[in-house]
C-alpha cells in the first residue's frame, strides 16, 4: 500500500496536460456510451428490422466477444507497436465501423460492425491507459489522472442511457451515427495533443504463435461465457467453447514460457497487487453490470416502465463521475488503495443485499438507497483498481498491465450478465420475481468474493510521508506533448 501523502504535495496540472487527459478521456467516454445507448435501442432495432431474438442478443454480444477476444493482444501491441499509433488507428476503425452499423439493413450487417468496433475498443482502450500511466509522473498526478479516467468512463455509461433514451426516440440509427461526431473530434484533437513516442526496435521479432493462441483462447472463453445465458440449451455447444479456450490457454503458456521474445512476459503475474486489482475488477464489473441488467429488466418488464424512465431512475448510479475525480483522490492518499477499495466492495455489499427482497410494487424511493450505494461503491473502487493494476509497472509493460485489467473488465461483465441471466432462466417455473431474486444473489457473492481478495491485501498503517514530488507540472508530459 503507498504510503500517505499530504494533499499540499500535490503538483498542479498544467492546462496542456489537462488537455491530453480531456482528449484520453474522451476515448474512453466514447467507449461507455456507445454501449450503452446501443442496450437501450435494441428493442427498437430487433423492431425495425424483424431480428428475431438470437440474432438481437448477437448485436450486443458480438461486441463483448470482439472486445474481450483481442484486449490482451490490444494492450502488448500498444507496448511493441507505439501507443500513439495504436489509439490513433483503432479511433478511426471505431468511428467508421460505428457508422457503418447506421446503415446497416440486416441483422448480419449490425452483428459484423459491432464486433469490430469491439475489436477496435480492444486496441484503444489499453493503448489510453497506457498513454496515461507513461505521460504522468507515478504518484498523486497519475493517480488523479487515472480517477478522472475511471469516473468518466463510468459516467458515460451512465449517461449513455439517457442519451440513448433520448435518441432512440429520433430513430434508433442515430445511437450509431452519434458516437461518429464525438470519436471525430476526439480524433483531431488526438492527433495534436498525444505525445510523440520512438517505438522500441524488436530485434527478437513479435511473437505471432502467442498472439494467435491468445486471441484464440479468448474468443472461445468469451464466447462459451456469453452461451451461459442460454442455460441448458446447447450446453455441449458451451462445453465444446470452454474447453476449447482452457487448451488454447494451455498452449499459450507453453508457448511464452519458450519464445524468446513473448507476447506476455508470465513473470508480470507475480504482481500480488496487480493480480489482486485484475480479479477485483473482474467480480466488481461483472456484480455491476449483473446487478444494472436485472433492474432494467425488473423496471422495464415487471413494472412496465420505458427506456427513458429506466434510464433516469438508474441515473443516480452515475454519481461516480462526480465523486471519483473529487473525493476518490483525498480518500486515496488518506487510506491507501487497498482500504479504500474493501470500503467500495462493503458498499456494494450493502446495496445488493437492500435490493434482494425487492417486491412487485417498489416505489423508486425504497429502491433509491441500494442504486445510490451502487453508484458509491463503484466510485470508490474502480478507479482505485486501476490504479493498483497499473502501479510499479515498468513503462515498456503498462500497455500490457492495462490489457490485462480490460480483459478482467470485459471478462467479468460478460461473467455477471450471463450468469445472472442463466439463474433467471433456469428458474422460469417459478414466479417472476423469485426468479429476480434469485439472480440478484448472483451480484452479492460476486461482490463478497471480491471483499475477501481486496482484504488479503490490506496491511496495518504506517506512518510514513512519502517525499513530496517536484513542483515541476507533469514532467514527462512537457517533454513529449
């Protein structure tokens, strides 16, 4: 855990380093509305184009698998291949094929153009963490930058979901027209304001058999996790997926333990805290996203409200993009990454317990304490764990430390939907709303699970004040920007 600093050590920002982190942010922003938008105007889709229930499930689907299949990969080429010239490509893949996916007339069209924008969030996300932990000074400036990077990624899904309501209602093709605007800009700015960088020569070569087992081994892990849902139905299809990923994982290892150039140096999870920030962050997304799915289908569904109201009532969940730049940081270099992270699981504890004997007829204000401790719980872990996954790391390695962390992201929502989904649907013989019990304990063991693996990291305090970093504002960012 880092030792204590005092808030008067902290070194100012300078406006051109706040101008990179608006523009990194605003990848990331991207990234969260986009999906967002995208859960609330499938209805409307399957509507439009009369896609049957599968081919709807695949249009969200086919990004998860696209996006969790290539993170690993995304993270280790932002590493070999520059990261500048990873997020700049990746950016414009994601804005043509956003686009493209606007004029889509079949269901088949829709499905491809969403798992390539996957894939390219799988390049672009690594690519602007790593750009963040590499221009900012390790320490309270790369701490916050990291915070404002995690509220802001959250906010957007938050606010996703409003806009998404909002723009549904002009015709559903606009949720993907939208996001071309913004990843327009974003990409003019980028290409100003990000850092120039010498891309390190490879005199071992790349290794492509790592890369191709570990692509391989993800996209069956993914996809035998998003079958999940489906319960019984086709569990050999499931079983046949997993087992194919866990082989593929198998021959991965064997091949990085032997190449003398790897595409992920295995010695990197002996990391305990980053280790223990990947699983984290895994059980904290999937229990979040499992835990917002089942309410959307209990407000939508049970209480018959629509996609709008769903959307404003779940809005509080978005505080985090308030607190997690503001009062994250003071809590941090208070407590330390570790207590402050087990404080975020016991609220996310306390929220998904008060949510389990929900009834038929909840009015929005019994339900308001549970969505409020799950948006505080959220602001105060998940910036945290970024910040754990990625601390220490050496700076030819923190494309790889944010690949891994994503990979736990998209793994563990991928993970909670699925699960809480499958729970719900193996309990159809029952009423309705024992079924949506049922599935809402899915997201409270995810959550005690992760309180359990934070606490193992947890030390007694010390009282050590670590040296306060120059004055100098952002070093490393004036010397490159």
């Amino acid at each position: 855990m880092p030792a204590v600093v005092p808030p008067s050590s902290h070194p100012a920002m300078s406006g051109r380093a706040w101008a990179l982190l608006l523009v990194l942010c605003g990848a990331t922003f991207l990234e969260g509305i986009d999906v967002a938008m995208l859960a609330v105007a499938v209805p409307s889709i399957r509507a439009d184009l009369g896609l049957s229930t599968g081919t709807a499930a695949w249009v969200i689907s086919a990004y998860v698998l696209g996006y969790a299949g290539f993170t690993l990969l995304g993270g280790r080429a932002a590493d070999l291949l520059g990261r500048r010239r990873m997020f700049l490509i990746w950016l414009t893949v994601f804005l043509a094929f956003s686009g493209l996916g606007g004029f889509a007339t079949a269901g088949w069209m829709l499905i491809l153009a969403r798992f390539v924008t996957g894939v390219a969030s799988a390049f672009m996300t690594p690519a602007s963490l790593s750009i963040i932990t590499t221009s900012y000074e390790q320490g309270p400036q790369r701490n916050r930058a990291l915070l404002v990077f995690a509220g802001v990624s959250a906010g957007g899904f938050s606010l996703g979901l409003v806009i998404g309501g909002l723009l549904t209602q002009l015709g559903w093709r606009w949720v993907f027209f939208a996001p071309v605007f913004l990843a327009g800009a974003i990409l003019l700015a980028a290409v100003k304001l990000l850092p120039a960088e010498s891309v390190p020569v490879r005199k071992g070569g790349f290794d492509l058999a790592g890369a191709a087992a570990a692509a391989g081994s993800m996209l069956l892990l993914t996809y035998g996790i998003l079958r999940l849902e489906h319960g019984f139905d086709g569990w050999t299809t499931t079983l046949a997926a997993v087992g194919g990923g866990l082989l593929l994982v198998a021959l991965f290892l064997f091949i990085e333990r032997r190449s003398s150039a790897p595409l992920v140096r295995l010695g990197i999870l002996r990391r305990s805290a980053l280790v223990r920030a990947d699983l984290g962050a895994l059980l904290l997304l999937g229990a979040f996203m499992g835990f917002q799915f089942m309410m959307t289908l209990y407000l939508q569904e049970t209480r018959g409200w629509s996609s709008l109201e769903t959307s404003l009532a779940l809005l509080i969940v978005g505080v985090d993009v308030i607190l997690a730049p503001t009062v994250t940081p003071i809590l941090v270099n208070r407590f330390g990454n570790a207590r402050v992270i087990l404080g975020g699981f016991l609220l996310a504890i306390a929220s998904y317990a008060l949510i389990l004997p929900v009834g038929p007829d909840w009015s929005y204000f019994a339900m308001l304490p549970a969505f409020t401790l799950a948006g505080l719980a959220f602001a105060l872990t998940y910036g945290p764990l970024t910040i754990a996954a990625t601390d220490g790391v050496p700076p030819e390695e923190q494309g790889l430390a944010g690949g891994l962390l994503t990979t736990s992201t998209q793994f563990g929502s991928a993970i909670g939907v699925s699960a809480v989904t499958a729970v719900y649907g193996l309990l159809d013989g029952a009423s309705r709303m024992d079924a949506l019990r049922a599935a809402l304990v899915v997201p409270l063991v995810m959550v005690v699970v992760g309180a359990v693996i934070t606490l193992t990291g947890v030390r007694k305090p010390r009282n050590v004040v670590s040296t306060p970093l120059p004055e100098e504002p952002l070093a490393s960012v004036g010397s490159e920007v």
